[in-house]
C-alpha cells in the first residue's frame, strides 16, 4: 500500500475576536506527569461522500481555539517544572493520497501498514499531527497522534467531537475546562495508600537502552478479536456468578473479558480508571488533560487457572472498585508532597515491548469516538495504530453498532492458535 505525502503544513489556531497571549503557560498536573510521556495514534476511515481537506482543516483551526494546549509546545518553566506553552506555533497538517479502494487496501487489524497512514510517533515537537489520506474510491482515512501528556483518552475524545461539530457548522458546546490546578492536596496531607512502587518508584540508575527488546518485535502479532452482543451476555452472566458483593448487578463487558497467562508465576493486569467519576466533588467530563490512574489486580497464575471465571472476574472488580475517591485524594498529596523530595519517577514504561507475564488493557468503550463526524456521517471504520507491544490489549465499540465489540490484542505468534481457541470459550 504506497501512500503519496501531497503537502505537510503547520496549522494554527484561528480566533473570533482578539487572539489571546502566546506567551502564556500551564503547569502540568500530577495527573499529566505520571502518564505516558509519548505520543499516541489512532485511525479513522470514512466512505464518500466526505467534506473536502479545506473544510476539516477550517474546522480544525477553530476547534484548536478552544482546545489551545494542542497548538502549543511543551517545555519547561523557570523552576525547571514541564509545562504546556501556549503559543500557538500550531499542529502537524498532512495530506495524501492512495490510489486504490479503501475497502480493499484498508487492513481491519492493526498491522504495520497503519503506520504510513498517521504521521510519525517520534522526534516531533507539534502535541497533536493530523494525516488525510485520500483514496481513489472517495474514501478518507483520519490518521492523527496526540501527546499523551496533555491529554487522556476521555479528552481527546472530546475535541475530535467538538472538531467535527464546526465542520459541520454547529457551536462546540459544552466547552472544555482547562483549569489544571484544581487538584490541591489536603491540609494537611493524608497517604492513606502506597504509591511508592505502584504510580512511582525511585529512578533507576541504569538508564533504557535504545533495541533492549528489538530483537523479539518479529515474534509479536497483533489480534483482533470479535466479540457479539450475545457472546458478551452469556460471559457477563458466567463472571458474575456468585461474585460475593451484589448478586443482582453483573459485572461489567470489561471486567469480564480477563486473560490468563500460562506460566506459574504472579500476573498483574494494568487498568485505566477515570478520575472524572470518581473524585468527590466529581470532576465535570468537560475537564481538558489527564485524569487517570490504575488498578492493579494481580493473582499467582495457577490459581487463576485452578479457579472458575467469577474468581478473575472479581480479582478485577475489586481491585477497581479500590480506586476511589480517598485513592485519587491520597494520590494527589503523595504525588504533590512526595515525588519531587524523593526524586521518584513514573512506573508506566512506553519503551518496554513485552509486558508478560503482566498484561495492560485499556478500555475504549465509553469514549464517544463514533460520534467524530466531519459532516459525511459517522466513521466506517476505527482503531488503534500498529504498537506491537506483548501484553497490551484495547477494548473498542466495534464500527457495526449492535452492540458487539472488538478486542486487539498484542501476543507472541507462538501463542496465537492458544488464545483463539480459549478466548470464546465459556467453561
């Protein structure tokens, strides 16, 4: 699949009115300085009939008015803190063009051709890049990466709703707030919960090696596995039964689609819980940044595999149920009062290319990614871009809307043929 770069271009932000400064900053918040410090892709394709590169990139001017952090450049403040500068040097526009029809070129999983269908994960200064990709079909394909830093995937999610309500000339309401200092610590300070060794740890002396994993990234596949509306049913049922804590609410798709890993060993899962519902006061879904920590259940292997479904199943419900309002609190006066003294650094790793016998699932079905419409409807197509890191695993609304999902998952080729005959299986 030969895709032609047409033309590459910064875009900047386009105000009503008076522009604001651009020699304003923002501190990043304890929320933005304990995730991933890398940029992240996503890919969304799109049948004709679809609006024209000069309308997207219109919109995109005018969305970027109110989601400033995006046009802006990270650096760092007089104190030496990271911070976002808010100077509207712009984000990354690239056009291009395939020749072909989209259903026939277009991969349906993740595979290293999607990396020529956004614009490069490394090496760049723009915190969001943009790639329309024009088939001879009429078809498009959105590639885009953002910079985990200045935002989670709630919201980001919500500037690509707001940039596709200009394209079609509607207001971006409800706006987002951009305020990030309100996560205060307490007064006095309260560690009610280690986070030594679970969102930080003390900086290790040995520093990454560049290719430290290079030579296992051929033995690594990324799946895609379907899952239907009736499948799902029969294993939330399965998982919930008996799950010792409230018999008449099952668990939830995510809760229930846990992984074992065959190996007497300690596995640990990795999963995003999102702040915004779990703070007291809860924090409004139109708040711009990070609001994610972790849970991490974990169990030794043979007991996972010795135990019935409902015994994941709720290894994994509890752990995230733990992850409340008084953890997010004790969070954020260890990260303020604590982090910096001690010379602690994040646990979360963007470099490491196998995770076993941990596993990390990030859950995607809530964020509204099928409402992204430029003005021709709603996307045919999304997904993740190719990141063949084993053990990493992303749940997503699947693009037929009846309510089935999709799971991609990075595993080693070896245990491909295991996991598609054990992953739908109910015993």
């Amino acid at each position: 699949m030969k895709v032609k770069i047409e033309s590459t271009r910064i875009v900047k932000p386009v105000y009503e009115g008076i522009a604001p400064s651009i020699s304003n900053h923002i501190p990043l918040s304890v929320f933005d300085r304990v995730t991933y410090d890398t940029h992240v892709a996503v890919i969304y394709a799109y049948r004709p009939p679809t609006p024209s590169n000069t309308t997207i990139e219109i919109g995109l001017q005018r969305a970027l008015s109110k989601y400033r952090e995006f046009a802006g450049r990270l650096g760092e403040n007089a104190k030496g803190d990271c911070v976002i500068f808010l100077n509207d040097k712009g984000v990354r526009f690239v056009e291009a063009s395939l020749h072909g029809k989209l259903d026939r070129l277009m991969p349906l999983k993740p595979s290293p051709v999607l990396l020529t269908l956004h614009p490069r994960l490394s090496g760049v200064d723009e915190l969001l890049q943009v790639q329309l990709t024009r088939f001879s079909c009429g078809s498009l394909v959105v590639g885009f990466t953002t910079h985990h830093l200045v935002a989670d995937g709630h919201s980001t999610s919500n500037f690509l709703v707001a940039w596709g309500k200009v394209c079609r000339g509607l207001d971006m309401s409800p706006l987002p707030l951009h305020d990030r200092t309100i996560f205060q610590p307490r007064k006095p300070p309260s560690f009610e919960f280690e986070h030594r060794g679970v969102e930080y740890k003390i900086k290790s002396p040995i520093k990454y090696l560049p290719g430290k994993f290079d030579y296992l990234l051929d033995d690594i596949v990324m799946h895609k596995a379907h899952f239907t509306e009736e499948f799902l049913s029969k294993l939330k049922a399965k998982a919930s039964q008996s799950n010792g804590a409230n018999n008449d609410k099952p668990y939830s798709t995510f809760e229930s689609l846990a992984r074992g890993v065959g190996a007497l060993e300690t596995s640990q899962i990795r999963i995003s819980v999102n702040g915004r519902m779990r703070l007291n006061p809860r924090v409004p879904n139109e708040y711009f940044g990070n609001l994610v920590l972790w849970a991490f259940p974990r169990a030794r292997v043979k007991e996972l595999l010795r135990e019935p479904l409902p015994y994941a199943a709720k290894l994994i419900h509890d752990a995230i149920a733990k992850v409340n309002n008084n953890y997010f609190r004790s969070f954020i006066d260890f990260a303020t009062q604590k982090v910096d003294k001690e010379d602690l650094e994040p646990t979360v790793e963007s470099y490491d290319s196998v995770l076993c016998p941990n596993l990390e699932v990030d859950s995607w079905l809530r964020f509204p990614f099928y409402d992204f419409d430029f003005g021709g409807g709603s996307p045919y197509m999304f997904l993740p871009s190719y990141s063949p890191t084993e053990g990493m695993l992303f749940l997503l609304p699947s693009f037929l809307g009846d309510g089935s999902i999709d799971a991609f998952v990075a595993l080693f080729h070896d245990t491909l043929a295991s996991f598609e005959q054990i992953c739908y299986s109910l015993d």
